[in-house]
C-alpha cells in the first residue's frame, strides 16, 4: 500500500496564518477551492488526490465564526468523501469556547455542540491553543492537542527585564490562568473582582492583592471587547499603580468597542498572538504581536511523526 | 406525569413567517432570546420552562444561511439540555440542498452533512418545503415531513382560467418537477437544454417541445440567480411562444443577479412562496407571493396530533 | 507491522463476474467458505488468515437481492471479526436504489435502509456503478466511489459512427442521464413523457422533442420489466422515428416480461454491461454485452494504492 | 397530544400466526402492502396513519429467513420514517440464533449481526421465544421479552400422566434446556453424546444416563434437519429404552431430510408449536402442534399494557 | 397505554440519604436487590414491575467510588433491559469531577469518561450537585439538573449574623466559587495561593487580600485531604486574620488525614451537606451537616412534574 | 510516517502475570503511573510518548474486580487522548462473565454491560481466554481472541498416562465444556445434576454416566467458591467412583469457603491457570498452577504481526 504523506491545507478564516504555517513546514499548500454562492452557500472542493493521506486543515474562528465554522464541516465533510485517511483540525482559537457551561437555566453548551459538531463531520483530532477553560479538552472523544502561548509570553517579558511584576486575574474566573504566567515570571499575583455592595448600587472594582509601586501585566485568554481588562485600570490607579501596564492574551479578538477602550486605558503595550486575524485598520500603536505559527507546524509536524507534543511546554 | 404541549418558537431567520406560523396555530410565540455577540458569536436562551414539551423551532434558510444554521444548532441544543420532550425543525427552505451529490470529485455533500448536523444537535423531526431532490428525504434517520406548495400554484393557475399553457422545465433536471405540475392544471410539457455543439462553441439552448403560440409557466424548485430561468427565454421566443410567460417556484432566493435578470426577461409574473424571506427593495412589479404559512402551521398541528400530513396532498 | 496487503473475495451473487474483477488484478481469489443451511440460513467463512489486511467483497445485487444482501452483511461481520484492515464493498448494481425517497406517505427508503445496514455490519468502502439517483451517495458517512459505464456506452457508440442520432430519455426523470450521454456522443435529446388528458382516459405517451428520421437511443439506468423503455417505441414510431432503435443500459435485470417485451419492440440493439448477472436463458440476438469488470478492477486496484478513481472518467 | 394506541401489523413470513394472534388481541390488523417487484426488491407501504402509536409487527424467520429479515428490516424503515412512536417486533423464532459464537475462526456471529441490524432498522424491543442460547438476550441494547414454550410442553405431558419419564438431551450442549423440562415434569435426565474413539473410525453415541424401561422426551429448543434427534434413537434402543420416545421442540423447522428422519425414527409424538410455519405437506401423523399465539398475544397486551411478562412464567 | 409513575430506587453507596429523600417524596422506596458475589462481582435486580416506568436512582460516589459507580451501571443496565420509561440517576457527589483536564500529558479526562460510561449504560439524565467545575455539565449529551448547597450555606452564616466576614478561596482555582459565597452573604472575597520564589525554596503561601480583624470563611466544592482548606490557616493568623475561621463545602469526603489536620486547624466549625456519607467515626465537634435531601427530592419531583428546577436557586 | 511500535502496559490487577507476558515478548513494560487517591478515585498516566503505536494493556479480573475495571477503563482513556494507534485489552479472566443472560426477570446482562463499556472506553480489540459462554464474543462489536486452556490441560493430563479417565461435568450448563476435553484426552464423560425430587425435599445430586471405578476429573472454566465442583463429589463416590478425582478449571477465583471445601473435598489436584491471581495464602498442597503466559504473549505478538491466532489451537 502506498505511504500515507501530510497534506496541509486551510480554509479562509484566516489564509495568512494558513501560508505561515505551511511554510515553516517548507510544505506547499494543499489545493482546494473554496468559495461563496450569491445565495450565501459554501462551496468547497479538494482539488488533488488524498485517497490515504494525513490532511490537516488550518481554520481559526474569526469575526465570521459562523461562517468559519460551517466551512470547516464543509471541507471535513469533503475530505472524509475523498478518503483522507485522518483529518486534523488545527483551530488556534476555539470559537465558542466561553458557552462552556450554563451559567443560566436554558443556555446551551456551545462549546460542546460544537465540538460534537467536528466529530460529526469526520474530524480525527484537533490542534488549538489556550482554550478558555481547560475541561473543554474533556467536550471532545478525539485526542486534543491543547498549545499555549504562555512560553511566548514569558520570554517575552524575561526579555524585558521588568521589575517589581504583578500579574493581575481581571476577575476571579481568571485567577489561576494568571497564576501560571505569575509563575512563570517570578510576578506576585493580584486578582481583580467587581463587587455590588447593595443591591440598588453600581458594582465596584476590588483589587485583592498589592500593586502599589508595580508594573502591572493583566492577562486573559483573549481580548474581546477588551471590557474586562479595561474595567479594573481605574481601581488599580487608585490602589496606587504608578507604572506601566501591560496585556497579554493570547487571543485578540478586538471586537466592538475594544480598541477605543485600550487605547482609552492607557496600556504600555497589548502584547497578542496571531491565532484570530487582526485587520489592518484595527492595529494600534502599542500592540505587539508574537506569532503562533512556528508552534502550530511545530505541533502539525510531531503529529504527522508521532513525537511527543507536550515536550514542547516541558 | 404532567401533560406535554406545544411550544412553538422562531429564530431570527425569517420571523415574520415564524410570527404568521404561530398566528395561525393561535398560540403565542414561545419566549426565547437571541443575540449576537461583538465577536460574532451566537447566544440563545429559552425564556421560559420546556421541560417535557413538545417543542418546535421554525428556522429557514435565508440569505445568511450559515449564521441561520449555526443558530438553529445552538438553539436546539438549549432545548435539549433543557429536557424538552421532542424538537421539532420547520425549515421551509432546506440549505444546501442542491449539494446532494459529487458533481465532482472531491466534493462534499453538505446536504447530507447538514442532516447529520441536525440530527447531532437534537433535531428529533425535519418538516421542510419542496426539496430540491425528492432523495435528501433519506440524508435523516429522523422523520421527515415534506410539504410541497404544487397546491398552490396549481389552485392559483386554474383561478386564472388560462388557455393554452405549457409547463416548461429550465433545465433536463427539472424535467420531473415540471411534470408534477403540469399533470396538476392539465397543461402540455416542454423542456430546455443547453447543447454545446462543438468543443469551442458556447452552449445553445435547445427547446424539446412545442411551445408555439402557448402560456408558458416556467417552473423550479427555487429561483436563485435566475440563471436557469431566464436563460431559456429567448429560446423560447424564438420558438414561436409569442404570449405570456410565468415563472412559479417553491423557493425565491433571488440572489445577486437575479432581480435585473428577471425584469429584463419581462416574465408576466413571478410567483414565489414566503419559505424565504424578500426584503421590500427585491419586491418588483409581477411578484406575486402565496404565503405557506397555513400550511405550515398545519402541518405542525397535525404532528402534535398524531395525524396524517400526506393526506393534506390528496 | 507486517505490510497490508490486498484480498480480494466474491459472493455467491455472480461468481463470473468476481472472478473475471480478480483475474485482472492478477491475484488469486480470497479463499472463502458460503453456503446455506437447509432452513435457509446463510454460512460463511473466511479460509485464510485476513488480519490487518485490506479486504474487498465482490457481491452484485442480483434477481435473489435479498439473499444477495443478508449474505453480504454476514461476510463483512466475519471480516470484521476476523479483524480485516478495511472492508471495501464493490456492489456494481447498487439493490433497492429505486426506493431513494417516499413517492407515497408511509414509504420506506430502502436505499437509505440497504447503507445504514452496510455500515453497521462493518463496511469502510463502497464502489458502484450508475447509482438510480445520484443523491444515494450522500446515504453513505463511509467514502462511496460511483463509477459510470458512459465511456463504455459512448466509445461503443461512436465506434458504430452513426449518423443523426437523437438520444431518448425514456420518461421526465431521466431526462438527465440521457442528457449526459448525448452531450457524450454529440447527439440530441428527446424526452418521452406519458400524460393522462382526462381522468377516465388512459396515459398517451408524448414525445417531447424531435426523432423523425433519427437513429434513436433510448437510455437508462437498468432495465427491469423493460415496461419504460419499450412503452414509448409505438410514439417514436408514429412521430417519424423510422430508423434504427437502440437502448444502452448500465444493469441488465431483465425481471418478468421483459425479454418478450424487448423482443417485441424490435430494437437494433439492447447494450447493457455485465454489472448484473444474465443467465444464458435470457440472453438473445441483438443482447451486447459490455465488460465493467476492467473498470471495477481498475477502481479496486487505485483505491487499494491510494491513486485517484475520478480520473478515470476525465 | 392524542392517545397512543396498539396497533398490529404482520409480515408475509407466516400470515396464518399473524392473523391468530391480532385475533386473540381483539384488534383488527394494522393494513399494510407488502409485494415484491419483478427483480425481487420487497416493497412495503403501511396503508394506515401510525403517528404517535405504539406499532406492533409480527415476522418469524420461516424457510426464506433472508426474505423474512429484509423484508421485516424495510417494514421497521418505514414504520420509524412514518412516526411511529415504538415499534415492537414479535418474532417468535429467532433467525441465525444458531450462529451465537465462532465455534471456528473466521466465522461471522450472525446473530449478534442480525440484533445490530434490527436496531439499526429502528426496533425499540423484541419479542422471542425459547432462543437457541439464552445469550443472545445480551446481543441486544433495547429490552428483549424471551417467551418460553416450557409450561406448553409441561402441561401436556402432565395430562398424559406418563410414568417413568426420563428427558434425554439430544447433545451435551442441550443438557441445560432438557434438564429445565425434566425438573418441571419430575424427570429424570440422560445425555447423547457422540465420541470418535480414534481418530478413523466413525462417531458413536453414548448414552449418560439410564433409559431401560423408560419413557423417553427428547427435547431441543429446535428441530431442524432432526439429525440431532433421531441420531441417537437406535443406541437408546440399544441401551435398553423399549417404550415410546417423544420428541418436543420449541420451533418445528422440519429442513431437508426432517420429516424422512423423523417417520424413520417412529417416535410416539413429535411435539412443537406454531412459532415457524409449517405447511401441509410436512404435517404427519404423530405431529402435534401446540399454539403459541395465546402466548404471544398475552406478551404484546402485556407489553402495550405496561404489565409484568416473567409473571407469566411464574 | 397506562399511565407512567414515579419510581424512587438507592444504591449501596449512601442508603441513609436514599432512605431521607424517598421519604420526603412521601413514596416507598422501590424494591431492588444488591449483593456482591464472593468473587466480587456485584448483582442487582429490581424486585418490582418498572415496565414504562420513571425510575430514578439515586446513588453518590462514596470512599468506594468504583463500586458504586459500577453498581451504578449494573442497576441502570437492569432497569433499561426491565423497560423503564426513563432512567434519572441522582448523583449529589459526582465522583472523578477533579480528572476534568488533562493537567500532564497523557493524563485521562475520567470525568468526561464517567459521563460517556453513564450515558452508554442507558441513563437518561443526571441530577447532581455543585459539580468540581462547571464545564462538567457538558460532558454530557443528556440533559444534568445542577443543584447547589449555596443558598444552604448563606442561610446558614445570615441567620448566625456574623460581622466583618471575608470569604477566603483556597487557591486560584477556587476564586470564582468563593465569590459567588460572598455575593450571596454581602462578604468580601480574599484568595490565598501558593508561591515558590526561588526554585529550591519550599513554596510559600500568599494571601491575596485584607483578612485582619476578620471573621473568615474558607469555601471550596469539597474537602478531600482537607490539604487545601488547612495549609493557608498560617498565612491568615500570620496576616491578622484573629477571628473565627469557618469552613464551607459542598461535599464532606473527609479522606486521609483530613480529620486529624481540620481539628489541628482549630476551626470554629466545619459546615457540609449530607451528600456525602460521612462514618460516625469521623464526626467530630466543630463538624456541622446540612442535609441536600430536601433540595434533592424537589428536583426529583419537579423532574417528574415537569416543572422548573433552575426557579429553587432564584 | 513514522513506524508502529508495540507498546504492553499492565495495570495493577496482576502485576505479576503482566511482568511473565512482557518477558516473553523480550520487551520493557510501558511506563505508567497508577495511583489511588486517599478519597478512592483511581489516577493513572502514560509516562512515555505513545502517539500512533500499538498500544496493548493487560489487565485480568482479580477479587477487586470492580477497582480493575474502572482502572481499566481509565487506563484506555487515557491511551485514547494519548493518542495510541490500535489498543488491545489482554484480560485473560473476563469479569461478569457469568451475568451472560437474565436468568430472572429484571436482572441486568452484565456481560454485554462491560463489553459496552470497554467499547466506549476506546478499547479496538480484546485477548481474552475460555469465557463462561461463547456468546459472550458476539457481545462486542470488536474483534477479540478467545485463548482456550485446554491444550496445557490435555498435555498435562497426557503425560500423566492416568487410565479409565472419565470427565464429569459439575452441571448440565458444563456439559459441553467436558466434552470437549473428554475428547481431547480420550476420556468418558459424565454429568452431574440436581434433582429436587418433591417440592419440600432437599436437592439430590444425580450422577448421569458410568464412574466406577474411574479416574474422575471434574472441569468447569471457573472454580469460584468451589461449590459446584465440591457438590457432587459425594455422589461420586457413592457411585462407585473409588479413585483419585482431578479438576481441572482456567479460572483460579478461590473466593469465601473454596479453600476449604476443596480441602474437605480431598482432590487429587486442583489444576489451574495464572489468569486470575493467587495469594500466597490460598495456595495449598494439591494446587497445580499452570502458567497461560506464554500463549497470552503468543497471541500478542500474532496481534501485532498479523498472524493468525486460532491456528494456535489447531
């Protein structure tokens, strides 16, 4: 029987990382077309042989998560037809993922649906990054690979060579995500959370811990309209915060109000990675970017080799 | 153990056929919130108790097909964990439905993909409109209730007491369709197909019938581009058909260049249904629209009865 | 891991047929035990070590469909048992595919039944030729390669270099196939389609199109009863059809009347291919009977060394 | 919602069982269309509306098991797409019960097979009796109501009042089942078993047990060729058994060389229900048929009814 | 068909909270039998007609968490094979909720695998109570009814009055809980977690927040070890904190030295629910249980009534 | 791609026969860590990359039968998120064997439960020697290789040159089981049964065959509490059996009064395999263990070289 090769292709949630990723695999990209009826349909179709090969299609979940998604479905739904032989799902930022729970009676589980959704269509793994809560690994039968910008974080900062860091949890929900960071670092910890003293008044921002003096580094899993991580800088002003703030999430959503609110906040810098597309237009002075993509063919190829993956976060 | 009743609710693919649904049944909708989020992402909440209901989720597919469908998912997925007793879908408009076979190699066949999405999330029955094959009716292992709105047109053509008329299929594929309703209003068959001669010469459309001084009513599942439509047209006219020509579909999608192509094919009227939604701006002299909403709510009352939808079709 | 070789076995269904598949892929049969008890249950068992191997089962649907089935559910099971790598169902004449959708309420669709059960007993892989309806591959989660017998129909067509030649489809429903197969030879179309003028007259065959002095060929997917094809010759004849008649036909069933039927309509030739067992008893003068067995052998051989089948149809 | 009512439907496998049981049942039975077309394919059409209403079929395995398992999987196919709310299939000999284990490598289990297809098909529960091993139960997920012809058999011979019975398993794999019918008539209990004292001479029955001057019951769950029966008459005869030999067996298949053997063996009675048709020609005197139907209709009501069946076998 | 009834069977894992909640319902428990074999196994039966029945079981993951799961399994099995209606297992303390991520790699996710395993032996529901996380919820593709001992802990600190309350989380993973505790009761939050400054130091614990002059109540979802709760004791007295401590926690499981290290900790009490059974042995003073099985039996009967569960918790 | 490797881990069941299998196979046991929680829950994590290899766990149903299922199935999830290629479970005493049918109304199939489980668990194949019933096989929709012991029990009892050997089934379940090793050693065979000759009368134990003065060995797959096999021994020797009696049985469980009424039952030898662990402390004078070792690793290695297993047994 003929070897079976690794075919990487990627949809069009975001063609740029998708080109990354396949050049640092020193890959050319897998054919396919992908395009839009008038009617508002996806079309997708693979346009080469992969009768018995290891595909991998790259899509994160942009601004068009929807779309993202149904195209995704779409491309498995085609591949599984033209006999891959396995299907990788590399999806750095997992859509959905903050519908992990019902935080009111009647809510669905998104983040479940879909990844039942994935498995449906035919998806035999799934590479992500930083997902919003670690049990979402658990909503999947099939292996996930869980990455996580936390080392390109840390260098990052080592090589800065701040002093006097505290990492700051935005809310409570977040405090052991900045614990790990904090670690990582040799920061203190300070965590963030609004409390509403009577029931007819706004709620206020607490700071539960010590950022008198300090340079503070708010981080998250990723920024959406970038509320929670703007909402505290007034109360961290006010707990004596003379120093810079930094962000550091891995996802950056940017959504809505999220720029005029970080740039409003004052942040030194809004350190990202490039797992969700950022337009041009939503670029702002202070915002650095640290690419995943050397990480993700990293994962892409220890896959296809059957080499250890958790290795890389030793 | 309490009695089971009907819950009806509407997403936001077309609520004012969900709201026409509901009149008809005299119930009131059921409470349900949907909203979108900054990211794109979908949110949706049941407003109100369901557990051991029956409950039914009217959502068709409109010109945001994918956001339709990502959205029925979600929802049905909240009345599942919500202990709804059965979830049943009115999707007048099926989506995808023309992708229910490889054209080509290496393509998907979404049509089946959706079914089996459906049916992942929770869907316990399917009620749909006129499906583009007969055959998507076997892409469920659920239940399938297909209505068809030939009724319609058929009562609406015999108040007209036209003379002479010959049911015309657009394309060799529609030829079967064709005949259903000419059967139903006593009127001749003819059928377009478009030949290429030779290799380098565009196709020509062929008429294989007689067509010479008659009513035409050119007929389809779904209007879209009005591509195969329209095209025939001239065909036609050269065909010796010097009278009216009147176009009736299930389906009026009337995407991208559909509306200018239909004003200029002069048809004497275009009679669609309310299975997909027509914003004011694509309303144009000669539509005409017979709602489905009757029978729609009347299939869903007689699901709820346990009685028989096929005998609505005598 | 020892390598995966390729085993190719047939059922009791048409042994001359598997035989000849196996003798063009230079292999010797897979040694295979089938037999019935005398209550009528079906025995199988495999002779030789299968594990970790790439197995194909040649079973056509033939005139005994159902025993054809049932023996076929049990080979895979004990395949499966006996731990085969892959199962690849080769099944030239797909059975019950004319029960594709519900004509009638409170129908089965037995075509959906028939791969539901495939897949439960175990099957990974399906070839065929000329399903009924195209959509029948979407009945499939499992890869499904449909191969056609157009090339054969239109190489032998234009070998005979026939002249005026006009290609009739034998009712509206395949008006499609016929399409495909004139555009194939250069040939143009008729559609033949019965209509019932009043309720208490019977159907009168129209011919929708033009045959007069034409050399006519009537296509088909199969030809059963032969009730279709040969229904519409008296109106060829009497719209001017007064040349040669021939039929080309993908399965060959030949059931109940229709021998005589053929007989009587006096066709030049009847073309099918071998997809479908003929006895000797039915064969007669003016029968050509084509070889799949080249292309189901190729198609067996490709999907076994992951190359790809679509490109044998160009 | 509206009630869910009984309703009894029955196949072609023995209408004669069907039409005693629904008898029994107070009911008339469902209406249903059952043909086979010209090339062998069973179609079925269930005539009356199902929604919502607990569907009861009936379809032993007769000689044609293959046509009786196909055409009982197409009705249940129906049935599920038509709504039924349960279907419940009565199917008093259960087909391939034999076949329950790989008693060599490579064979299927073609009962655990025809369990999956069931329940692929859309069964909700079976009714059988006396199966071959009491195993096959677990081959199922949905619940399984095992009758049993015991307290038949029982009862008859009680009211024989025959003296010195002894109940002689025809095999050691049968010893359990004849052991049940010895305890239940205050038997006592012998065993057959065949040896091969060296490897090249042919096998020889023991008799484990004594049978001088007894009144013998061979008994078995099935009597198919009737090898297994009448094999050893001729060395319990040797072993001294100068009186009547009976024969009871729950399912009467009366295969091949059955009936020859059987009037050979010039038992007193043969004994065996209903649960397989058998037709006139193989009735013989000596053959006593006992009804199962009362049984089996008790079983559905009770079932429909929501009442204990083991309380039936106290 | 007759009418379903509410059928209420326990385990072996806590009678004692079975026998409370069976009795609020006003019902008799239902009849089952459960022993072990002396080889180990576990056999259970259920001694009543449950036929189209509502059958609940109620079973917690005990100290003897596996065979109370597989007893668990073993009864659901029997009760599916028995025809119950449905099938809602109570489950107050999910066991294996902390394997809810994989935390090293190649580590099991055995909260998710518990769920697959619930839902593959046939339960149709699940009711438990303040699950390790969340996300757990979705783990499951039937619908879970959460409850939580919240509103049984703030009544039980409001009707105590204390002043200057701060609710201390355990570590950074338990803020988020600790929060809601605080809304609740009108407290502040502190957060304590655990610092290795140097790499060969011994890690040091922090606390995050103002805890002098304070009354403190440490919260978490369960007491294990009782290691959590009892290390941050010293930091707190070493950071002015000179009141009462209390502690809260859903589920007592009080492993190890749990018990010498809580009345080392010197707390003023020590406050669980029943859901959990907790040995005489271990009761120890200062140790105060409030029973779940009132909230637990309302949501049992709501279930039943189908009526909302989500209104308890307001 | 990189190559499959076999990897074999055992679990904490029986270390003992793990460590033999491995050494046979001339390989390193696969590192895993398995731990008990003080709380009861069970860890357990792959130390070593297993990505794509052949992963086998071995893994017998020891007294603590339910502890080394759920270890088991904990073990498999893991391997399954580890991404392992193929996993086969070696469990050479398959646990709840004997709950193979609902020998009561309402008992559960216990059997098939755990054949359930271990399916959704992620297990791809099961190694498993002489199940209590070969139905058992037709439980899993898997592959597995049932090993036998009947070969080292014939050899064994070949060397001895013992005369006038007679097999005695314990019951008429085991008959069949008997006879084959009575065919295999040349022996005569006989069956034990109970009678209860009137309803208030203790059972008697019948002996059916001819054992004076016979060498009797006695076999089942199991010795449990030793019950079935010490029952009869009484009768034996009223019968005239006046010599030594064997038994013969693969399964060792020695569980409550086993050794003690072997003990009392004053047997020649006891002979059975290390399928199932023996403490020091129940091993008494008299005991033959002969190890399966060799054959389980024989059938491992066959496994993974696609060798054919049942030739093994000839």
């Amino acid at each position: 029987m003929a070897n079976s090769k690794l075919r990487v292709f990627y949809g069009t949630s975001d063609p740029e990382l998708g080109r990354k990723i396949v050049k640092k695999l020193h890959l050319r990209p897998g054919k396919i077309k992908i395009s839009r009826f008038a009617c508002g349909e996806i079309y997708a179709r693979i346009l080469e042989n992969i009768r018995g090969q290891n595909c991998v299609i790259i899509q994160t979940c942009s601004p068009k998560v929807n779309e993202d998604l149904m195209e995704l479905f779409i491309i498995i739904d085609a591949m599984k037809r033209a006999s891959a032989k396995t299907i990788t799902v590399v999806m750095p930022h997992f859509g959905y993922a903050r519908q992990d729970r019902k935080a009111a009676s009647r809510e669905p589980i998104s983040g479940r649906l879909v990844a039942n959704l994935l498995e449906t269509a035919g998806a035999d793994r799934v590479v992500t990054m930083d997902l919003h809560s670690d049990q979402i690994q658990g909503y999947f039968n099939i292996p996930v690979d869980t990455l996580t910008a936390l080392p390109l974080f840390s260098e990052y900062f080592k090589r800065k060579k701040l002093k006097d860091m505290v990492v700051v949890a935005p809310d409570t929900g977040r405090a052991k995500v900045a614990k790990k960071l904090a670690d990582r670092i040799g920061a203190r910890l300070a965590i963030l959370h609004k409390v509403r003293e009577k029931h007819n008044q706004s709620a206020v921002t607490h700071v539960v811990g010590y950022v008198k003096n300090k340079t503070v580094i708010i981080t998250d899993d990723m920024i959406d309209t970038a509320g929670t991580i703007t909402n505290g800088v007034a109360a961290l002003r006010e707990k004596g915060c003379n120093r810079d703030i930094y962000v550091a999430a891995t996802h950056g959503l940017f959504s809505g109000p999220a720029i005029e609110r970080m740039k409003k906040a004052n942040f030194k810098e809004v350190i990202v990675t490039d797992s969700f597309p950022i337009p041009e237009d939503k670029k702002f002075s202070g915002l650095k970017m640290l690419s995943a993509a050397d990480l993700l063919a990293e994962a892409v190829k220890r896959n296809y080799e059957n080499r250890s993956i958790s290795s890389l976060f030793g």
